[in-house]
C-alpha cells in the first residue's frame, strides 16, 4: 500500500460555527471551547492526560462520526445500554483518505461488557466471530485480547480507549509487538491511554490534553512516563512519605 492511502483518518475539525453554546457539555469542556483541529499519524496517534480532560469524549466522537457503536464494537454492532453519548460527533468534520480501511473496530474497555451481551443476545458463541466463545466466558484482559486476536486482521483502523484497564504489564508489552505487526499490514490505531507503556510504541504521535491544549509531545516528556519512572526509581521514599503524613484533623490522641 502507499502510505498516501493513509492514514486512513487523516484530520478532525470543530465545526465551530454550528455550535450555539459553548456553556453545556461537552462544549463547555476547557479543550473543546479552544479546539480547532487535530491531524493524525498514518499509523499509531495517542491522546494522554488526566481524567476528566476530555480524551474519552474525543476518542468516543471519533468512533460515532466513523458509524461505530459509542460503546463498542465494529459497525455491525448497533445497540445502546444507556443514553450516554455527547454531541460532540455532530459537529467534527472527518476528513478522510480516499483510501477506505477493510475493516474497523472500537474497543472501549469500559463498556466491553456491554458489548460482551449484546452478542450473546443475537448469536451463539460458534458464530460470533470472537474463536467459538463467548467473551463473557473469559475473564476481561482474556475477552480483550480475543477481541484483538479476532477482529483485528491488518488494512483496518482501530480505536482504543483505555485498553491498559483490561491489561497486564506482560501482556501490554506484548500487545506492542501485536500494533507492530498489524501496522506493517496497513493499519492505523487511535487510542486514549494511562499506559507509559504502550505510549513507548516508536514513530507514533502523542498528543497530551491539558485543560484547553491539546499538544503534540515527545515520550519521555509526557507525564505518564514521568510519574512512573520517578516512583520507579523512589518508591521506598514516595511511600514512606505519604504513609508518614498525620490524616487531616490530627488523630484522637492529637486532641487531648
């Protein structure tokens, strides 16, 4: 494939003009009142930053605007376990390559469940599409990985949130290798993540969210890998530090 047949999603815009409010959500989110655009990497592009910021939304508009389900699943998936799902897919334009992926699929660790009993709801497990079993007959970081080994084939593109919750260290480090190797056959992945981990996958972009900036950031600059490595590297004196500190008020022998 040539590389200019992707990324397959090459550019997000904020329709600005259409919104009448920036006061309600998820328009009054701090990083959507100053977004304008985001261009994306024609393999691997992540988004980080603390909960709250907005990554999830994003990452969620992303996937609705594309025709996935907003909990999960590729575009055969159609179901809705709540009411949930922000507006915010209703004014991004998605600016596409010509080239359209063979397949996609959106993974949200969150809801898997959910998506885990709509299809034992239409099917049985031999014909679900997830190697004969059922995913809620494995435990979440196994269901996760069946999903993975099972829908995610290469020439397709793939949206992630959050999939370290599902995830061992091991298996985080292996799921590297497997993003490598469905790359080099043409994919391109989207994923929100906590994960110094999976963050450390090379040539990729990491746009880090921080109130109202959204900014393109090197690895070893992002705080994920920052906060880890400095507790790595002085766990003993972290720990001690904060086991150390009286509970606010004093304890009940403070006060006699």
């Amino acid at each position: 494939m040539n590389l200019k047949e992707r990324p397959y999603l090459r550019r997000i815009e904020l329709l600005r003009e259409r919104i009448t409010s920036f006061n309600e959500y998820p328009f009054n989110l701090p990083i959507i009142k100053d977004f304008s655009y985001i261009d994306f990497h024609q393999d691997v592009t992540f988004f980080v930053g603390e909960n709250g910021v907005g990554k999830s939304t994003i990452i969620e508009s992303i996937a609705v605007g594309l025709g996935y389900n907003a909990e999960g699943g590729n575009r055969n998936v159609n179901f809705k376990t709540k009411e949930t799902t922000s507006e915010l897919y209703k004014f991004l334009r998605l600016i596409k390559s010509y080239k359209k992926p063979r397949e996609g699929y959106f993974l949200r660790a969150e809801s898997l469940y959910n998506v885990a009993s709509y299809m034992d709801s239409i099917a049985p497990p031999e014909v679900q599409g997830y190697g004969g079993k059922s995913l809620h007959s494995q435990s979440h970081g196994e269901a996760f990985l069946s999903v993975i080994k099972n829908k995610f084939h290469g020439n397709g593109l793939y949206i992630l949130d959050e999939p370290e919750s599902a995830l061992s260290p091991t298996r985080l480090i292996a799921i590297l290798s497997v993003i490598n190797n469905l790359v080099k056959r043409n994919s391109q992945f989207i994923i929100a993540t906590h994960s110094p981990i999976l963050l450390a996958y090379p040539n990729s972009t990491i746009y880090q969210i921080n109130n109202s900036e959204i900014k393109e950031i090197e690895y070893l600059d992002t705080e994920n890998f920052l906060i880890t490595k400095n507790f790595l590297d002085n766990h003993k004196a972290i720990i001690d530090s904060l086991f150390s500190k009286k509970p606010i008020g004093g304890t009940h022998e403070d006060k006699h």
